[in-house]
C-alpha cells in the first residue's frame, strides 16, 4: 500500500505534501509554492503573490492572471474575465454579495439556493446530510457525493464512477472518468476561468492564495488572519474555508478537532491606531488584540516573527519592535487600504 508524508513548519503550515514543497515569509505569503519560487510585494497590496502574469489594481482585486483579464464592479465583487477580447465568464450578484447568475458562452446558470440550480436549462438540486452535501442529481441522474476530511469531492458513484485527488492547494492531482460536479476542492464551486468561488471571494489554486483582500478579520488574535490574501492560514490539510471568510478547522479520523492553534507567551509591544484597524467579524476581539491587550506574546512563532510580519501588513515605520500604523482602512472601507 502507498503512503503519503506530510510536513509542517513551527507554525503548523504545510511545507511538503504529495511530493510538493511550500515555502512562506514572515507574513504568511506563499514564497514557494510547489517547488517553484513566487514574489511577494512589500508595497501595496502588501500580501499580495506578485506571480508572472498576475497585477493588482488600487483596491488590491487581481485584474489579471495568466491568459485572462478580471474585471470588478464598484464593490469588489468579480463582474467579468476575459481572455482579449472573448468573456469566458460574466456573474451576477445580489444586494448581499452572492452569486444568483453566472453566464459561460451561451449558457446561463441561476444559483437559486443551496439546495437548487438552473444551468442551461438543466434543473441541479443537491442532497445534504450533517450539512454536508452528498448527492447530486442533474436532470433525471442521481451522483452520490464522497468527500475526503476537508469536505473535498474526491469520488462520485451512479452508473459511472469518476475519481479525483487534489494536491494541497487544490491544484487537481490525479483523476479518473468524467467528474459530473464542480463542487470539487472543499466542496466549493469551481468555474471555467479555474477559479473557485468561495461566497465572499474567489480562490485562485494556481498561486495558493485568493485573488482579493478579505473584508473581514475573522479572528483578531491570530496574526496570520491580518494577511488577508492568505488561505486558511497556511493549514491547508486540517483546515478548509467554508464561505472566503474565515479558517475552519475540520475533524481528525476519530472525530476530534484536527487542529489547535499555537500558545502565545512572551511580549512584543503594539501601537496601533484602533480607529483604522482593519474590520473583524468579532470586533470586541480585534479591541481586545489592538489595544487592551497591547502586548502579546510570540515565543512560539520564533524570535523576531512579529515585527516584520507587522511590517509587511501596514505601510508603517518600524523602529524598536513598535509597528504604528495609522493609514490602513482610514476611510473605514478596508477594500481600499492604502
């Protein structure tokens, strides 16, 4: 039988899966993905992967990528790609941000809900357990859904069968037969640009990283999650994100959680103006990281892990282990961070 190792870096960062190495800065930035070297911007957007064929605009959406031109309405939401003068794919939201319409050449999809598509015609409705989704049934044909620990479309059976694995990031690995799902990788959404839509953002496989900064700072205590370009913290084999928001930690073999965060001790002093700090879905979190909690302890990142990671984060001065920044969401939308 075949065997797989895995591992990690102090942070719990997956560092060599299936073959493939991974390499990251202070700041989480992928600087290695899967052998191959990729650069990071130090200026804005800070924690972007400045990757060949890959820019930003001011708000620090891509709009370009390889082969493909990416266009965004007035709030960040992903409109439109084009590959020169062809749209591949052009998308609808509604007045909460999510997707209700997507249009590829000739076909129109329609997202009624969770449980319900429209594409081409073609009614798709989903079957969930546990909310897991665990069929699919296109048209008049049943597929039942297996999911590996992330939640990952890794086998459908009806009359055909079809495989597929996926390296750490994504990127597909191995597969078999005609995969009738494009709930692959975390269960999310893949498209025809090769993008996965993850609810509040797209997720690019290729780079390992989203494509646009995150809104939101989901937990103000962890310092990875002020990257907000990083995907699930680097946690990618324990980790999945179920809506482009926020790390979720998936369940072990035996039905444990399969990831704890580090323990933090020793001391680093902050400055921080918190009325620009970045948005959090937990505000009273973010206070208590910003502020009232003024020191925080880094022992288990390693010597001198905090100050440049602050650094990379906010176009601020650094001089004696204090990171000021003042300038980040001073307009009060961190879309436009300058």
């Amino acid at each position: 039988s075949a065997y797989n190792t895995f591992t990690y870096d102090a942070q719990n960062r997956v560092s060599a899966a299936y073959g493939q190495s991974y390499g990251y800065d202070t700041a989480g930035r992928l600087t290695s993905y899967e052998g191959a070297a990729q650069t990071v911007n130090n200026s804005f957007p800070g924690h972007a992967i400045k990757k060949s064929g890959y820019c930003y605009d001011a708000n620090g959406n891509a709009k370009s990528r390889p082969g493909q031109t990416l266009l965004w309405d007035v709030q960040n939401r992903l409109k439109e790609v084009t590959n020169g003068t062809t749209t591949i794919e052009s998308y609808l939201y509604d007045p909460d941000g999510q997707r209700v319409k997507k249009v590829a050449g000739s076909t129109s999809t329609y997202y009624i809900s969770p449980l319900y598509e429209i594409s081409g015609g073609t009614i798709i409705k989903y079957y969930y357990f546990n909310g897991q989704r665990i069929a699919q049934k296109n048209g008049s044909t049943l597929y039942y859904l297996h999911s590996d620990q992330l939640g990952s479309t890794v086998l459908t059976t009806s009359s055909a069968n079809a495989t597929q694995t996926y390296y750490a990031y994504g990127r597909l690995r191995n597969y078999s037969g005609s995969f009738p799902t494009r709930h692959q990788f975390t269960g999310q959404y893949i498209d025809d640009t090769g993008l996965y839509y993850y609810g509040a953002r797209y997720y690019d496989r290729e780079i390992g990283a989203f494509i646009s900064p995150d809104t939101l700072v989901p937990d103000a205590t962890n310092l990875f999650d002020y990257n907000r370009y990083m995907y699930v913290r680097g946690r990618v084999l324990n980790m999945n994100d179920p809506t482009g928001h926020y790390s979720n930690c998936t369940m072990d073999a035996g039905g444990s959680m399969a990831c704890a965060d580090n323990e933090v001790t020793g001391g680093v002093t902050l400055s921080i103006d918190p009325a620009n700090e970045p948005q959090s879905s937990n505000p009273n979190g973010t206070q208590q990281f910003l502020t009232t909690m003024a020191t925080v302890g880094v022992a288990s990142f390693g010597a001198g892990f905090i100050t440049p990671y602050l650094a990379s984060l906010w176009p601020a001065a650094v001089e004696g282990g204090t990171v000021t920044a003042t300038a980040a969401c001073a307009d009060g939308d961190c879309t436009n961070e300058v």
